[in-house]
C-alpha cells in the first residue's frame, strides 16, 4: 500500500476562510468516542489537504488529484460506507454524516468523497461476496470507486414507484433500457450501478420493485453526455443512456426479492448525505463570516460589534443547530426504522433550503468581497443550491413530509 501524501499550509486571509479549527466537530455531541476520534481524523485530513489555494484549483480542474484520494483511502475514512465486516468504520449514520460535514467545512465545497460514501452504502447492503471483493480490489488498486451510481431517472428523479428505467426479459436475453441524469463521475467509471424497474420475473410494471444492476460502461447501447452544472464543479455529472443494453443475471446486486424499504432506505440515506454536505456548507460560511466580523474594523470598530451584523450571526448559529438536530433526528428514525419517512423529509425540506440562507447571509456580512470569485464563501453559496435538488427537491419533500403528517395524526 502506498504512503499517504499531503501538503498545504492553514488559510488565513479573511476571505479565503478562517484557520481551521479542532475540536469534536459538528453533530459531536450525538456521538459516542469512538465516533468523535473519526470526526477529528476528518478535521485532521482537512487541515492537511483541503487549503484554499488546493481547494479553489482542483474547483477549476473538476475535481481531486489521484494523491488525495490515495491519501483518502488509506486513511481511516476511506472505506466509510462498507460495513465493518467489510472493513468499514463501525459506526452510526449520524456519524458517517458528521465526517462528510467535517470534510465539506474544511473544503468549503461539495467534494468527491461525497457521493463515494453513499455509493459504498449501496455495495455494502446489495451486492454478494464476489462483487464487493471485485470492487474493493479496484478501490486498492487505483483508490477511485471503479463504479458510478445512477439514481435520478429523467422522467421521475427519485420516485422509485414512478421509475421508467427498467431490465426486462426479451426472449433468452436480460435488457436494460431507460435514461438516468445527474450521475456523479458517470462519464469516468468502467462500471455503472443501475437503480432501475426489476421486471425479469414479471410484467406487471406498476407492481415491479427497483433493483440494482452492475454494467460495464463499455456495454453496447451505452452512452454518456456530459451536464454542465452551475456549482458542485469537483464532481462532474452525466446523463447516461441505455439502448437495450443487454445485461447478464451475474451482474444484479442481490437478489430479484429485495424489499421496497431496503431500496427506500437508500434514497433516505442519500438525502442524509446531501444534508451533511449541506451543513458543512453551511458552517464553513458562517465561520468565514464570524472571522470576518472580527477582522474587519470601521471606524476602529469591529463590523460584528454593529447590531445587525450581531444579528445576523446569531441567526446563523441558530438555524446551524437546528440543522444537526434534523439530521441526527433523521439519521435516528432511519437506523430504529421509526417515522424515518417524515423525519427524512422535514430534514431535506429544511437543512439544504436553510444553508442556503446561511450562505447567502454570510456573504452579507462581506459585503462587496463576498460577491466575487476571490472569496470561498461566494463558491459556497453557489455550491449550496444544489442541495435543494439532489435526491428530492423541496417541492417532494413537502408533499412526502404532508402526507406522512396527515397519515401520523389520523391514526391517532
């Protein structure tokens, strides 16, 4: 295994964020010990990698150097997701979220390492022995997820009921035909995990569960287009298509009986993922803006000494703890199976929606400076948006949260 490199110096110019803090993190104290230490290898490998300077190129370039992401995995990061038999970190989800949230403050973007958690969940539940042995000998061998996970259909995004996307049987043949948007690193993987319509045992297509499907990209019928997105630049995206790709039995993630829950719980979780990003987002600006109001002086006066820049401040720090607490609730409900639909939904409704306010409030407080691309909180901003779309967007979670509500008080 190779050493793990890392260089950078700790910002310090006010516009360029504040020097990085220690301590237990965000959500630290939803965590038992263990999960705290994990939280601060993540502050630690933030402190050594995500540098401004770093930062703000591998924006530009579209993404991380091969060194950092060795340096990633050979950390005790790399495999969070896998399960702890698969030598996955034993912990909870609220501390898997933590870490991200921690990586995403450091960075003061959305990062890669991001969308590998949630797709290293997906391996861990579905996929037998064989694949996930396939698959963590390509993540030790080139320390980059060898697959892309498509989700979102074109027609439908994350409705699994609604999904068009779909394996059918024609003939002898398995067929594989649909289309899928917004998948991270969808144009740079040698495989693509297909969330699509099981109808290999049945035609009745309203009634057909999801299951997920192992395709090599090379696959014929295959192709991939590009999406150029406004933010979110270290993670390119694609919209991928699928011609009557004819697919083989091997290469379906468990097995054709899987649940509906077991599918939903992983839309649930990713939209715990996207949350924590978004709460990393979201401290990340406000901690350029508290350093801010310290730094900058009118009139030998510290800006945060004024009551509305005061003011501002406090409802930043406020709305920060009621998004851990809606991620943790979340987190919670998902893991004891308890009002995880509802709780899932309140917190994606409220936390991507609420970083935004917290972004946008941040830049506020830098006045003029905040709205150019010299300063990370204006790339924080940009980069917080897109949490309102990703896996559901709040126009869904409103109506998937109102319908839990009725539904909970109506039976009692």
């Amino acid at each position: 295994m190779n050493q793990c490199v890392g260089r950078g110096a700790k910002p310090s110019d006010p516009l360029h964020g504040p020097p990085q803090k220690t301590g237990s993190g965000m959500l630290s104290y939803y965590l038992h010990d263990e999960e705290r230490q994990l939280v601060e290898k993540a502050q630690e490998f933030g402190q050594e990698h995500f540098t401004e300077e770093n930062v703000s190129r591998w924006y530009r370039e579209g993404g991380i150097p091969d060194s950092v992401a060795e340096a990633y995995r050979c950390s005790d990061l790399g495999y969070l997701g896998f399960k702890a038999e698969q030598g996955g970190p034993d912990v909870s989800h609220a501390a898997q979220i933590a870490v991200l949230a921690e990586l995403t403050r450091s960075a003061g973007a959305i990062i890669p390492f991001q969308s590998q958690i949630l797709d290293f969940q997906i391996v861990s539940r579905f996929a037998n022995e064989q694949q996930i042995a396939l698959i963590l000998d390509r993540y030790r061998e080139t320390s980059r997820p060898c697959f892309s996970t498509a989700i979102s259909d074109v027609e439908s995004g994350s409705d699994l009921n609604e999904y068009k996307t779909a394996v059918f049987k024609e003939g002898d043949r398995l067929i594989l035909r649909g289309e899928k948007v917004f998948v991270a690193n969808g144009q740079h993987t040698p495989y693509i995990m297909v969330m699509a319509k099981d109808l290999t045992e049945s035609c009745d297509y309203t009634r057909a569960l999801p299951s997920f499907w192992l395709i090599p990209a090379s696959s014929e019928g295959v192709s991939a287009l590009p999406i150029n997105k406004i933010g979110q630049k270290m993670i390119p995206f694609a919209a991928l298509r699928f011609d009557d790709v004819e697919v083989q039995p091997e290469w379906r993630l468990g097995t054709p009986h899987q649940s509906m829950a077991q599918f939903q719980s992983v839309v649930d979780f990713g939209r715990c993922i996207v949350c924590g990003g978004s709460l990393g987002l979201a401290q990340a600006a406000f901690e350029d803006a508290v350093h801010h109001a310290n730094a900058r002086k009118i009139r030998n006066r510290r800006i945060g000494d004024f009551q509305q820049i005061g003011l501002m401040l406090t409802d930043m720090n406020s709305k920060l703890v009621n998004m851990e607490a809606h991620i943790y609730h979340a987190c919670h409900s998902i893991e004891r199976e308890t009002d995880a639909k509802l709780a899932v939904a309140l917190m994606k409704k409220y936390v991507p929606e609420t970083a935004g306010e917290v972004a946008a409030a941040a830049m506020q407080v830098f006045g003029g400076a905040g709205y150019t691309d010299s300063s990370r909180v204006g790339r924080i901003w940009i980069d917080s948006r897109g949490g309102q779309y990703a896996v559901g967007t709040d126009q869904i979670m409103v109506n998937i949260a109102s319908r839990a509500i009725l539904d909970k008080y109506a039976q009692q």
